[in-house]
C-alpha cells in the first residue's frame, strides 16, 4: 500500500462498519492517528505523586514522558486509556476521568496525532513492587515534577489534568480513591494539602470534614508515628451515596 | 486504493510528516475519523438558545443535529470546531471551550467516527437574518431542546456542554459573550436565570454585580420597554482584567 507523502494528501481510508444497510457518508475523508495519554497520580508519604517513564523514542529517547497508547479501531477511547493504567500498573478498576483532547497539527513532530488526556487516581503501595519493568516507570514526587521538562505538550497535559483534580477535589469524594482503607486524619489532610498546593488549617479541616458524618472512626490506632498513636478511619462511601441523594454536596 | 473490510483490519495508512529527520514509529497503526461538533449557543428574548439544522444523512434525515464537521489532516481540532461556527453563522472571534471527546466504536452507526464537542457563546441577533441557508440552522429554545430527540450522542453533548457553561458562567464573566455590547440589568438577570435554571433574587442579583465594580452604567435608556425605561451598562473588559491581576475572583 503507497504511503501518503504530504500532510495534505487526501483520501486515506478508515474503518467502516461493513453490512450497516445505510450508506456511507465520509468516504472522502482521511483517518488521523488517535492516542490517549494517562496522567496517573498516586499519593505517597506526605505528597502526591506522578507515575512517568522514560521516552523510548528518537530523538527523545530517556527523556520523562507520561504513559500513553494508540486508540484501536476496535476500542473506545476510555478503554483504550484503561488498558494504559492496567498495563502499567496492573490494578483494574481505577478511578479515571478524561481532561482535554489535544489536537494541534504538529503537536507530534513526526507524525498527526490527536491525543486524549485523561487522569488516574490510584493507590501507590500496591504498585511498588509491580510497576511494569518493561516500561520503566517510576512515581516521582509533584515538587520535582513541576521542575522537570516533558516531551512533546506532556507537560501541558500535566497541567491541565492537575487543574482539574483541584477543582474536583474539593465538591467530590475522589481524595479517597488515593488512600488506603484506612488512613489517618493527618494523611488525609496532608493529601488535600498536597493536591491543592497550601496548607490547611488542622482544626477546621478535621472539624469540617467529621461534621460531614461521612467518616467511620475505627479502634484501630496507627502505631510507630506518635507516641499515643492516630485513630484510623474509613470513608463510607453507601453513608454518601445516601447523603447525596437527599441532595447533600461534599465540601472542603 | 483498496478500502478497509471489517473494523478490525489493521494497518491503514494515515498522515505522515515526510522530510522530517527523526523515524516514525506508528507504521503499523490505524488512522481513525475525527470530527467536531459544536453546541452553539445564544440568549434571545428572556431564553438561552441552542443552534441546531435538521440532519442531511439517511436514515436520521431531517432529525434534529447539532452542527459539526470532520477534522482535516492539516487543520488544529480548534481550527476546525472554529469553521464549524464560522460556516454557519458568518461570526468571526466568537468565543468557545471544548467540552468533551466522545470516542464510543459505534457511537456512529456506519463508521468509527471520534468527536469532540465544543460550546461557542455568540450574539444572537447579528445572525437572524444571515443563518446559513445551506444547513438549515435554527434557533431553539432551550425549554424545547429538552424535549426534543437530536441524532446519535448529540443531546449528550448537548447536556454535558450546558452543564459546562453552568458551572463556568458563575466563576467567569463569560455571560457577556452572550449578550450586545449594551443591556439592562434585567437582561443580564434574565441571561443568568436561564442559564443556571433558576430564579434570582433581583435585588441580590444587582448588588452582587453591581459591587463587583465590573458595568459601566450608560447615561442612555432603553426605550419601550417600560414607562420610564431602563438604563443601559456596559461590560469594562479591562478593569475586570485588572481586578483578575490583583487577585479578584468574580462570583454569581
């Protein structure tokens, strides 16, 4: 098959649902390259984490690069971003939302490609010991991130999916999603710390959040960090779906 | 050229920067279509509107359809969601956000077609008399649009642009996009009232924008309208420019 020579070349085929009993409409249009970018956060120690690689490709080889991967014909764009954030770290069922699509001509240089951005919230300690070797990817901390050159617009991206974790972080319960069952009062306000970039007030943040009644205080003391030890606790996520639906909106 | 036979066929050709000094990686990807659509809105009378043509293909012929336009391989995803708008209304520099990439495999019954959904905020009156013929475009109310069944997932688009322009129209002075450069405080009361859905308290509602120190009011009245009719404002751009500069966040 000849390969087309310049950007204006026309007429590529695409894919085309055969035996449909209507006509086909667009047959002269081109097929453009699809991909999907994840920005995986995680939350790790007192700080939220970005999970990238190493850029396997000329000439931007080992340069840092968010985890991404060709849209096929036969998957959605959603599943095409899941199967990025399965690969890589192995855990299904991840929380994920799209941000932006980014579709300027040159954005890669070598190629038309329409990306889809899209961001995970996981848990990191399942995946310290099984991040994908193959891929070579490893968390690095926001702080350092913020300093660090992406390839291509990644970075953008980065931006973009931060921004949105911002806004949604404080009218929905998603903060969650990066912890563990069990956390304690200190982790969860070094999270929102973490994600919104500036400190809480200690008092207000963990009165406010318990007047919510969306949090089960456990028995269970987190032992080594203080002498008298933190009471875990857990979110309880059917107390919120209830509370929700009697039109209850979650605010930090 | 041969034509691509069932949706799982691989290796479609797709655009290539050729002359460029680095590899290409994708050889072995599929090029899939990408288009736009565009929920193009307007505030007439006391109501938002929504721009819609009756749809030109079998067998959805003559249903109600937002209108869009495939992505070209030497064309920006913006350049194209612009000419959409610009076709269809003659309106140059209109304002617009992209909302969404709705990437279904069958979300389009006889191609594998990803869209990406933009809203525009224009003027209604300019294009009363200048709607393209062409189309068939229409103002509709929105109190129809949600009675109505538009092709495809275009009332999806729809809905999640509305819910977009909700929630921006209260944290940024966009709303003015949607109105002439001169209108009366009932006017811009009448515009946010249908926009969010619901009443607002009048007096409330002019204090709140009035303090804000972001209107101009005019010496001229509108005429007409009420015995002693009603004064005119004007939006001052740059002292809501400066005022973002020092720290203002404007807030409905």
């Amino acid at each position: 098959m000849s390969e087309p020579s310049t950007i204006n070349q026309k007429n590529r085929p695409f894919v085309r649902f055969t035996g449909h009993p209507t006509p086909h409409y667009h047959k002269e249009e081109t097929g453009l390259l699809n991909s999907v970018d994840c920005v995986i956060f995680g939350f790790y120690g007192t700080e939220l984490h970005l999970l990238l690689h190493r850029f396997p490709y000329e000439p931007l080889v080992g340069h840092w690069a968010l985890l991404g991967g060709f849209v096929h014909p036969e998957e959605s764009i959603d599943d095409a971003a899941r199967k990025t954030v399965v690969k890589l770290t192995g855990l299904q069922d991840v929380y994920m939302e799209q941000v932006y699509t980014f579709g300027d001509v040159y954005r890669v240089p070598t190629d038309r490609v329409i990306t889809t951005c899209y961001y995970a919230l996981i848990e990191v300690e399942p995946t310290l010991n099984q991040l994908s070797h193959e891929y070579g990817a490893t968390w690095q901390p926001i702080s350092k991130v913020l300093q660090l050159e992406l390839v291509y617009d990644h970075f953008t991206m980065f931006e973009k999916a931060l921004e949105q974790l911002r806004r949604k972080v404080r009218y929905q319960p998603i903060g969650f999603e990066l912890l563990p069952e069990k956390f304690t009062m200190l982790e969860l306000r070094n999270l929102y710390e973490s994600i919104l970039g500036r400190p809480l007030d200690k008092r207000n943040f963990s009165k406010k959040i318990l007047n919510m009644n969306l949090l089960v205080k456990l028995k269970e003391k987190q032992k080594g960090t203080s002498r008298r030890g933190a009471y875990f606790f857990q979110f309880d996520e059917k107390r919120y779906q209830e509370l929700v639906s009697k039109g209850f909106l979650f605010e930090i």
